[in-house]
C-alpha cells in the first residue's frame, strides 16, 4: 500500500504478487513512504520492522516463507503463506561443449471449441498431427495456438516440460478424462462485469498522478471533467488529483466529491477504452452521480452539476456530526438505537452484518462505546456531517432549487439503484432522486 496506494478490491493479491516477485529476485524490497515508524507499534519489542533498505533474501537450505495478510473493517480476513517452489533439477545430458543455455519455457496449449465435443476432438486431431510429425517445436505450437486462434466457451490448457508430457494431456483431453497437465473451464463470452462506483471514503492523495502521466484516454477524460465543473469550482481539478503543493484538502466535502467523480468517471472511459464493458452500473451515496454518467442516464454537464453543488451544500454541514460504520446486522442496530438518545440514525445498509450510521458525535460515541463493550467492531468514517439522515434535511429546499432542470434520460447500460435497491426508469434521475440519495 505504501508504495502504490490503496488498490481497493486487488490489495491482496497486490500483497501477494509484491512477495511472488521478491522470492523471484531474491531481494526484499524497501517499504517506500514510511520515513517516520508509526508510533502506535512498540518497534523495540520484537523482531518486526520496517525494511528502510532492500534486503538480500538468497535461497538457503531452507525454504524462504512470507505471509501476506489481508484485513478490512468490512470483514475481510485473509491470509496467504507462499513457499518458494523447489530448485529445477539439473540435467546431465547435454552434450561437452554445449554450454549451460537453458531451452526455452513451453508455453501451454490453448484449445477451445464451442462444445465439449468439438473440443475433445479438436485436442485428439492435434495430438495425431503432432505424432505425425514428432520434430515440431513445442514452442512454436503454443505461440501459434495462443495467438492464431478465436476463443470460444469450452476450453482447455495443456501444459507440460516437453513433448511427452504434452501428447499425454492432449490425449486425457481428447479421452474426456482427468491429467495433472490439463486444466478444464467454460467461459461464457456474454459474461460482463459490474461497474461498482464508490462513496467518499476510497481517496487518498495524489490518487490520479500516474494515470494523468501515461494515459491518454484517462487523461482526455479528466480534462472533460474539469472542463464541466470549471463553472462550479474555483479550484483546479487536476491539481487535486495529482496532490500538488497549494491544492485544496481532500479533506473538503466540496473537493473530494468532485474529484472522487472525476477519477470514477475517467477510470471508466479508461476500461472501456480497453474493451471492457459494463453489463450494469452501481453506486454507493455520491458514487451514484458518477454512475448515472456512465450508463448514459445524465450527460457530463448535468453530473458535473449535481457533485458539484450537492457537495458544496455538504459543507455548509462541516462539523455537524459524523458516520460511524458498524459490523453487525441492521436488527442489532435498531435494537438499541434508544439507548443512543434517539440521535443516531440508520443510514446505508451495505450488507448482512455492515450497516453505516449517522447522526451527532454525542451519539456516535455512546454507540461506539456500547459496541466496544459487546466486541463490536465499529470504524468512523471520515466525514464531518451526518449524511443519509434527517441532520441533512434542512438542505432539501435549496438542492431542489439548486438542481431544477437537469435532464436525464434513458439509460444504455442498466442503472441498479441503491436509493430504491433495484433497476429504475432513469428518466426520473432529476432533482428529487438526487436530494434522496443524499438523505
């Protein structure tokens, strides 16, 4: 994290290709950005530390381990133990004088077919084409089935160290039989992925820099963006986004939320751009505005429009009150809501057992305080206005006069709403939606 950011839903395998790759190397890497040990972790009490330098990690007699551990506040706990693989064997048969030059990594065979048919016999019409012709290079039929080949629903990898091995999978293949050189799989081709828009809470500073450094597409977008909202802000977009000296906090509601959207709205048009299509859009609280855009229900100008002054009504709440993010089913929390002085409300339920509140730091801190003493786990969020509850009533009035006129309209990529919780006819994405969003 500290040396590229939260990556959000991929941190853990981040963790987990960071160690891959130094038992690789051999060297453990630096921990980037953390000159200053956290004062909260007794240093001196154990053998933990910070690797202030890289740290040469040479195969030994024993198997070089590392654990990498994944923990959230939404119940994420995980934790992987990689081991080295064993040391390749060496071979003892290569000719004098042939040097040490190590033959070529065999690609693995790729089949697919669009039955499990088809793909029994296109392994078997292979594997008798290649018995035919027994000097063929390995290499140059992985290179030629993975690159010359469409791709269809029923498929297979055969791997091997050589010719031998490869036959034998493409036999198992074609018999419909299990080889530890084969893997098996179907891949539906209309399966698309969801795009999940997030609330405030995911930014961190500088979050956009390299992006706007080697992404056109991302880039261009960005400048759509600010080009937008120019009307509304009397700050630049992308120097918020880069965290350059003088930029206004991510800690301002009227800063964050439009930058949030910015980065949403161009990461985006930057997976797009790489021909990966939503088969529907979802937002959680502001995260909606940005998905509204992308699935064609409200044009730039009009999301930009309704971040933009939404979030600078928010501050106008700055230090009202705040969230507090509870592990626990939204029963347990309505239980004992009167034990809280009736000030702490139910804003989002985010899942089985992850509900949000919301209401004034008095209450927040009498619930914490209850949660602690039942081993609750609680996170405050980090904002200083109660959202999604009556404290943000007041500001229904001169939103709705605020956002009049918008123009939505029907959406080209489903919209799944979390205001309503399922599909809505987006032509109704006016003034009204976007104050209940907020409330």
């Amino acid at each position: 994290k500290s040396n590229i950011g939260h990556t959000q839903a991929a941190a853990g395998v981040a963790g987990v290709i960071k160690m891959v790759m130094a038992l690789d190397r051999e060297t453990l890497p630096r921990t980037l950005h953390a000159d200053e040990p956290s004062p909260h972790v007794d240093w001196s009490g154990g053998a933990l530390r910070l690797l202030t330098d890289p740290l040469p990690w040479q195969r030994s007699e024993r198997p070089r381990r590392a654990g990498v551990s994944s923990f959230g506040m939404s119940g994420t706990n995980a934790h992987v133990i990689l081991e080295e693989a064993p040391a390749a064997g060496t071979q003892d048969t290569a000719e004098p004088g042939a040097g040490n030059q190590e033959a070529p990594v065999v690609p693995p065979w790729l089949l697919s077919a669009k039955s499990e048919a088809g793909l029994r016999e296109q392994a078997d019409r292979l594997r008798r084409r290649l018995r035919a012709a027994p000097g063929t290079d390995p290499v140059d039929v992985g290179h030629a089935l993975a690159t010359t080949r469409s791709s269809f629903a029923h498929r297979a990898a055969v791997r091997g160290a050589g010719p031998d091995e490869l036959l034998a999978g493409l036999a198992a293949v074609a018999a419909g039989e299990q080889s530890p050189y084969v893997l098996r799989g179907r891949a539906d081709a209309g399966e698309r992925p969801v795009f999940v828009f997030p609330g405030q809470g995911s930014q961190w500073d500088g979050m956009a820099a390299r992006l706007l450094d080697t992404s056109r597409v991302f880039r261009d977008s960005v400048e759509a963006c600010a080009e937008a909202l120019a009307p509304h802000l009397n700050w630049s977009l992308p120097d918020v986004l880069r965290g350059s000296a003088g930029a206004p906090p991510l800690d301002r509601v009227d800063v964050v939320q439009p930058a949030l959207f910015a980065m949403m709205v161009s990461l985006a048009e930057l997976w797009q751009a790489h021909g990966v299509r939503p088969a529907a859009v979802v937002g959680h609280s502001q995260g909606e505005i940005a998905a509204a855009y992308v699935a064609g229900a409200l044009d730039l100008d009009d999301a930009a429009r309704v971040v933009a002054l939404r979030s600078r009504m928010l501050a106008g709440l700055q230090d009202s009150g705040g969230m507090t993010s509870v592990a626990a089913p939204v029963s347990w929390v309505a239980e004992r809501q009167p034990r809280w002085g009736g000030e702490v409300e139910i804003a989002a339920v985010n899942g089985p057992r992850s509900v949000v509140v919301s209401g004034p730091v008095r209450g927040l801190e009498l619930m914490e305080k209850e949660c602690a003493a039942e081993e609750i786990r609680v996170r405050r969020v980090p904002v200083r206005y109660a959202s999604h509850s009556r404290y943000v009533e007041e500001l229904r009035t001169p939103l709705l006069a605020a956002l009049d006129g918008l123009s939505p309209r029907a959406a080209t990529v489903p919209f799944l709403s979390t205001v309503t919780g399922g599909s809505v006819d987006t032509a109704t994405l006016g003034a009204d939606y976007w104050y209940r969003n907020l409330r």
